[in-house]
C-alpha cells in the first residue's frame, strides 16, 4: 500500500470530529454503518475511529442521497465500484506467459509493417503458386 493510501486509511478521528467535517448527526452516522456503507474501526475502549476514507464515503453517501437515491441504490453503486476495483487489480496483476508476450509482439509487429498476417505451412503442406 503507497504511503499517501495508508495515511488515508489510517482511523483516528472520533464521532464528533466526523460530524463536524460532515454536517451529519451521530445517529446517521451510525445508520450507515449499519446499512454497512461505512466500516470504521474500534478503539481499545470500543469506540468508533473514521479515516478521511470513511469521511470520503460519507461525503459521497450525502451527496447521493441528495440526489434521490435510497440505501439500496447506494449500496449497489458501492458494490459496482468495488466490483471494478477488484477488476483492475486483477488485470494489473496478472501475469503473462512467454506465449502471451510472444503473440502480443507478433500481432505488434504485423500491425506496425502493415503486412498482413500470413499462415505458417507444414512440412507436409505445400505453399500456393501466385498467378503471375
């Protein structure tokens, strides 16, 4: 995780803080973690710590909410956003096989030379005779 994320990840803000940065109550505050749109987490002593990520999400609940849209539609916004974080990543971290980078660099090739791309004969196959 890059430093800037873990910073943001980092719970440390109370309830009241949050409020304040928010313009929300408490008692919403905690409808949504119920809804499980927010997760923050505990202190020793059981009480709740938000990160500025929470904070971020919390911004975003209230700027959908809004606009009209209800938990259920917020929820499955959230879902879809994960959804393609979870994409992304895994495209970033697959890896390729030798015979992937061999096929991208062919079809590179022949893209770039403009030569069309030409199938390979066989011992047993014979090549065609050009008509002229």
């Amino acid at each position: 995780m890059k430093e800037k994320e873990l910073r943001r990840s980092l719970a440390v803000l109370p309830i009241g803080t949050v409020m304040k940065l928010t313009n929300l109550t408490a008692r919403q505050i905690r409808y949504y973690e119920s809804q499980d749109l927010i997760k923050p987490e505990r202190s020793d002593g059981n009480r709740r710590l938000y990160s500025l990520n929470d904070i971020d999400r919390l911004l975003e609940i209230k700027d959908y909410i809004d606009d009209g849209l209800n938990m259920a539609g917020i929820r499955k916004v959230f879902t879809q956003k994960q959804l393609e974080q979870e994409q992304f990543k895994e495209r970033l971290n697959k890896s390729l096989t030798d015979d992937d980078v061999r096929k991208i660099l062919h079809d590179e090739l022949l893209r770039q030379s403009g030569f069309r791309q030409v199938k390979l004969l066989t011992n047993s196959q014979t090549p065609l005779q050009k008509p002229f």
